[in-house]
C-alpha cells in the first residue's frame, strides 16, 4: 500500500484562515484604542509563532522566508510580553491604534502567504 497522503494545502489554508480571523478581529480592537486580553493573547501569540514556524516548510526557497522567520520571533517575545504582562502595562490607546495598523499590515502579509501557496 502506498503510505497516506497528508493534505498539506487544505492544513495550510486552514490555518491561515484562523490567522486571518486573528488578524482581522487583533487590528479591529487594537484600531478602537483596544486589545486582546493577556490570557488569550498569550495563546494566540503562541499560535502565530508556531504558524510561521510551519509555513517556513512550505516556502523554502521563497523570499518570503526571511519576513517568516522575522514575525515567528515577533510572535515567540509577544508570548513572552503578553505572558509577564508588559504589554498590558505599557498599552495606551495611541500605542493599541498602532497596533492595529500593524495588525493591518500582517494580515496582509497572510494573505500573500496564502496566495502564494496556490
């Protein structure tokens, strides 16, 4: 028999389709002068890391690695923050509305990650 087949493109698409809704719902908040609680913060930044740690497979060779490899360390120390709770010492409505803007930009670099595994 042969071995199994493992959907990876379906997996992949998957979840970055969770990312997108992270993102979406992370630069909604965080544009209001919001943020996400640290508990899940924690978790969801734990998820990202290990999201582009799984991409990085997927797109050897790509010059998408190296912005991978940049946002799965961003990912890794925001776990880190939310966890100890700095972020939510250092947040102040101007700095969250940055966030947001930058939530905005990641979402678009998932969605030509997710494009790019077409």
């Amino acid at each position: 028999l042969p071995p199994p087949v493992i959907p990876v493109l379906p997996i992949a698409y998957g979840l970055g389709a969770v990312m997108v809704v992270i993102h979406a719902g992370g630069a909604y908040l965080g544009l209001r002068g919001e943020s996400i609680p640290k508990a899940p913060g924690t978790y969801i930044s734990i998820y990202e890391a290990l999201y582009y740690a799984a991409m990085m497979p997927l797109l050897a060779g790509s010059p998408l690695i190296a912005p991978l490899a940049l946002f799965a360390v961003i990912h890794w120390a925001g776990a880190y923050a939310y966890y100890r709770g700095y972020l939510g010492r250092l947040s102040t409505p101007r700095r969250l509305r940055l966030y947001g803007v930058y939530e905005l930009v990641e979402l678009g670099f998932i969605l030509i990650i997710m494009a790019s595994l077409a």
